[in-house]
C-alpha cells in the first residue's frame, strides 16, 4: 500500500475499513450465542449485564488501550507486538523477549481458529433456510479456496472489501435499529451497574465473561495494522464502527429479551434477527464479511513472521510479492501450514458454538502481554507522568486477568487446544531465541586485512592446486573491510581453497519492485573482489547469470583477462568457470553443551529445516553449489583428561 493510504481521506478510511475491522466487526455473528449458551440464558439481569460487559469492554480496550493509548506508540510507523518488542530491545531490555515471544505463539494460534469461527459462523445461517444442507464441506472449500489465492495476491479483490464492509456494517446498524423498537430498556446497559451485577449477583456471570471477551477479539489488529493504514484513518474509521456494532449487539439483546423469544435447534441469535425475506442477503453478506476477516488474519500473520524473521526471531522463510507493494507478501509454507491448522479445527470441532470454547484465551493472553510491554514503554517514554500510566495500565491488566481467569475454565472443553497451539509454538520461538544466543558468543567477522596476505599465500603456493577458475562465496558481511568468520574458516582452516579470483557477494533486497544495481570493490588487484548485488524485491535470485554478467563487464573494461585458470582448457571452451560455496555452521562436537543447551541446538536445526536451504536463501542454481559445513564453538570447549599407559615409538627401538 502506498504511503497516501496513511493520510487521512475518504479512500483511506475506507481502505481502513475493508483492512482492519474484519475480525472484531464479524463478531455479532457468535458473541450472543456464546452468551446465552444458545438461547438458554435469557433473563433480563444476565442479558443486560452481559450486554453492559460488552459495551464497556469494546469502550475500554478496544477504544481506550489500542485506540487511543497504542496507536501512539509506533516504531517508525508499525505497530503490533513485534514493534513494541523492537522499541524496548533499543533500550537494552532483556525480559522483554518473553512477552514479546508469548505474544507472537497466541496470535500465530489465532491464525487457527479465527478463519475457522468466522466463515463457519457465517456459513450456518444456510441451516435457517436448509437444515439438511451439509455445512462443514462448504466451510472446507471456502477456506481451501482462501489460502489457495493467496499465492495470487489480492490486489484485485482487495477493492472490494472497503465497500463490502462498509454495506456489513451499515447492515449490522440497520438490524440492530429495528430490534432496538422491541425493548428500548437495553439501552440502560449503558450503565456500568449491570456488568457489576452480572459479576457479583448473577449465577454464571463470572463465567460468561468469557463469551463476552469474544466481542473484543480483533482489536490486537486495530494497533498491528497500523503502518497499512495510519493513525488517522483508523481511529476516525473506528468511531462509525464502535458506534455500529454497539448498536447491533443492543438489538440483539432487545431481541433475546423479546416475548417469547427462542431460538430452534439451526438458529443463532444473530441470524433470528434478520426478516426471512432478507435471510439470503444476510448470509451472503455475512459470508463475505468472514472472508474478508479471514484474508486480514493471514495477512496479518504473513506480516507478523516477517517482522519475526527481521529480528532474527524465526529462520529464513521462502517470502513471495505478489503485488508491486512490498507490504503485501505471500510465505508459501506459513499460508499451507495455518490452512492444515484451519482445517483441524473444522473437523475436531465441527460447529462454531464448539469453536467459541478454543477462542477469545490465545487473544486474552496476546493482550496481557501488549499491556504489559505497552505500560512499560510509556512509563520510560514519559517520566514525568509514570504514575499514571501504571495507574492506567494497571487497571487494563485487572479487566484483562478476569477476562483470562474467566476464559480459562474453558481449558477442558476446548481450550486445551489452544493452549496445546499456544505453548508449542512459543517453545519452539524460545528455544531458536536460546540458540540464537548461543551464537552471540562468538566472533561474527574477521578483519578483510588479516584475509587479504592469506589469500595471495594461498594463490602463489605451487603446492595447492586450483579448485576453480572463481570461487564465488556469498557473505552476510556488508562492508568490503570485513568478512564472515565461517568464510574465513572455507577459505583457509580446512584445505585451502585456492582460485585465480575469489568473490565476496553481498545480496541486498531493495524497497522497490524492480532494478538490479551493483557495485564492485577490489580487496586485491585481479585476485579478490567485494561484490554488493542490489535486487528489487520482485526480481528473480539469478545469482550465477548476473556474476557471469558482472566477470563479463570487468573484461570488457580490461580489469580482468577472461582466461580459465586451468591451461588446458583455454581457447576449448565458450565460458568461464565458476563455483558457489555457501556456508552451514554446527556446533562443535568438542564444545561442552549443557542439556538444555542440547535442546536449543535442536529445536534450532529443526526450525531451520524448515526454512530455506543455504543455496535457496541466496538464490542460486543448486546444480554449481558446494555446501560447505563450518563448526563453531558457542560455549567453553570439552576438558577431557588424558592418561598415557604406554609409549613405544620406532627410532627409540633402534637405539
């Protein structure tokens, strides 16, 4: 999305509207069915006091936490969990990784169960009008179709969802009006007396409260979209919505408190407020509305696991841009493996009203953890008033610890999976963090001048033969006065490895689309060279064409001859030879790993498997690739005591 969508306009709110609110703006569809249990609980002080929870929770944490409080705290225009981690990580906070880390695993949860919920939710308003109309295959295919476009961009339908959700909510006003007429009195719930009530008085308020948290599940996005839309739009777009959905969860309880009122064994509450004649619109629109909540979930989980392989959080994944926009992009193994999670969910719980027990505790605990490191960034950022946002935020973290005790009696009807979901992906997330840590405790680069007299040593030594005409190493390294220890160590630890030209290649991806620009620095007159390789985001990795391309320019310009290094050959053959040697660091049998440390050198290798391979992750060609296995030492080497028994060598023999 181009920068102008972050200006306020009528295009960006309601570009806004179609991007942000999917999420939160669907959750009429189940929030009062969860409640009333399915129509089972509709007396009028737990109706009015659930009704009284929601209002106040969509004022106080969506409104007030994420709306006003977060969308201030952005890092260079980002928001979400990641970019408050980054914000602390600046100020050398070290505790902050584990909020940070929890945050990241309940969302990547999420990613789970909101497809999942939505479309099912919407889809079942079909029994209304068919009961024997088999739901769960319609379900499959929408998703199955929904993460299958994904690799195709969603430019082109990305126009329509503005509109489609600014008629969803205009629809969700409009319901809510005309069932407002039949018990004006919910309006009372305006008052905060009623949700005391439900907590204090009423048998099952407490636990209720965990269906009403379902009404706030999507406000996380409200602050994670933020660099796709900009402040501005978001928080005007909200306040047409807020108002909105206020005024249809009224209708809903207006209805639920009507004479008479039930609901059959295929109904919903939310679908028993529709006119039969508009039923079929209804559930067109609401099906649609689902989609699009869904599309904003994967979009916004793409994004999260981008932002995590950025901080180095997660290994190098396989990421597409199907768009000119580099915002919009597509992680292929990311997108088949939430379909396959989407998917489970479907057939081990079937019906959403099963589903409304898996969600609402992976988002309850996502905001603890953005509470808690969004009070603790404002509390440094603004000295002068610390007591006031610990005064602030820790009311938010008392509403939200109800709202998580609350949802945790849901562990044994089906919050056990998300909890199953949640701690498998944060030990993993943990454990790659740990090892990451690992390798902080050696030496990443070695000076280019200590390289430099080895290099012609090597080249100049008749006893070292020629393993190629160019050795082409690709190097993390972004300046030509240093090198990767690891190529250090390829290049001169094991056998020598000797060429007539050595290359040192940096990859960097651009901003832009497309353009390939490069550079070349000599490290040694026509016997090493630094390349950097810049690439638009969009263009295809043909490393081994455009080096051929970069060694054919320099002869052209007399800087290098353009002859084999092997005699043989010269004058035979059309092209010159090159190898690529890309590099894969171990650990050191000889270093003494504790058990737990045994653990993170797993969990590592085996997140890294799946991610790219070396050769993937530089783009090159796998049929001119060496793989080259580099130890290092991450922890004090083994001290292992040796006892000489006996001794008898040949020349003391001969004496």
């Amino acid at each position: 999305m181009s920068d102008s969508s972050h200006k306020i306009s009528l295009a960006g709110i309601l570009i806004t509207t179609g991007i942000v609110f999917g999420d939160i703006g669907t959750s009429p569809l189940y929030v009062f069915q969860a409640i009333t249990g399915g129509g089972k609980h509709i007396s009028p002080d737990f109706i009015l006091g659930a009704l009284s929870c929601v209002i106040w929770t969509l004022i106080l944490l969506a409104t007030v936490k994420y709306i006003y409080f977060a969308l201030n705290a952005d890092n260079n225009g980002e928001g979400g969990i990641f970019a408050l981690f980054a914000l602390l990580k600046k100020r050398r906070i070290k505790w902050v990784i584990i909020p940070a880390l929890i945050g990241c695993a309940t969302l990547l949860a999420d990613g789970f169960i909101t497809p999942a919920i939505s479309i099912s939710s919407a889809v079942e308003g079909l029994s209304t009008i068919n009961p024997e109309l088999p739901i769960i295959p319609i379900v499959v295919t929408i998703i199955v179709i929904l993460f299958t476009i994904q690799q195709f961009g969603t430019a082109a339908i990305g126009k329509l969802f503005g509109p489609i959700m600014v008629i969803w909510f205009g629809f969700l006003g409009y319901l809510g009006i005309h069932n407002i007429t039949l018990n004006p009195k919910v309006l009372y719930a305006f008052n905060p007396y009623y949700a005391y009530n439900l907590v204090a008085n009423v048998d099952g308020g407490f636990a209720v409260l965990g269906s009403v948290f379902l009404c706030t599940t999507g406000a996380e996005a409200l602050y994670s979209d933020l660099g796709h839309c900009g402040k501005g739009n978001i928080r005007i777009s909200w306040s047409f919505v807020s108002i909105l959905l206020v005024i249809n969860y009224l209708g809903q309880s207006a209805l639920c408190l009507s004479e008479g009122f039930n609901l059959g064994p295929n109904q919903t509450v939310f679908y028993k407020m529709v006119p039969k004649e508009m039923l079929p619109f209804a559930i067109a629109i609401a099906t649609a509305a689902a989609i699009i909540a869904s599309q904003a979930l994967i979009t916004g989980v793409f994004t999260l696991l981008n932002e995590a392989i950025k901080l180095k959080l997660w290994t190098n994944l396989k990421v597409k841009y199907p768009s000119n926009h580099k915002g919009q992009i597509y992680i292929p193994f990311i997108n088949w493996f939430t379909m396959v999670g989407c998917l489970l969910v479907i057939l081990i719980f079937r019906r959403s009203s099963e589903m409304e027990h898996t969600y609402g505790l992976a988002i309850t605990i996502d905001m603890v953890m953005t509470s808690i490191l969004l009070g603790f960034l404002l509390m440094l950022k603004y000295p002068k008033v610390k007591a006031f946002y610990a005064i602030i935020f820790a009311i938010f973290l008392a509403i939200e610890g109800v709202f998580l005790l609350s949802n945790l009696g849901k562990v044994v009807s089906g919050g056990w999976f998300t909890l199953i979901l949640a701690s498998s992906f944060f030990t993993l997330l943990f454990l790659y963090y740990k090892a990451r840590q690992l390798r902080t405790s050696i030496t990443e680069y070695i000076s280019m001048e200590e390289v430099k007299p080895l290099i012609m040593a090597v080249k100049t030594d008749p006893e070292i033969s020629f393993e190629a005409s160019n050795i082409v190493f690709p190097t993390r390294s972004n300046s030509c006065k240093k090198l990767d220890l690891t190529v250090y160590h390829s290049l001169f630890r094991k056998k020598p490895r000797k060429a007539d030209i050595i290359w040192f290649l940096h990859l960097d991806i651009l901003n832009e689309p497309w353009g390939v620009h490069y550079s070349v620095n000599e490290v040694i007159d026509k016997s090493c060279y630094y390349v950097t390789l810049q690439l638009g985001f969009k263009e295809e990795h043909r490393i081994e064409y455009m080096m051929r391309k970069i060694h054919g320019h320099m002869v052209e310009k007399g800087e290098l001859t353009g002859e084999t290094v092997f005699k043989s050959l010269r004058g035979k053959i059309d092209e010159i030879d090159f190898k690529f040697v890309v590099l894969n660091s171990r650990v050191a049998m000889d270093n003494a790993l504790t058990s737990f440390q045994q653990v993170c050198v797993k969990a590592y290798r085996f997140v890294k498997a799946t991610g790219l391979k070396p050769a993937e992750d530089f783009g090159l060609d796998k049929t001119n690739v060496i793989v080259d296995y580099i130890p290092i030492s991450v922890t004090a080497k083994v001290d292992q005591e040796l006892t000489l028994d006996y001794e008898d060598f040949s020349d003391k023999k001969k004496k």
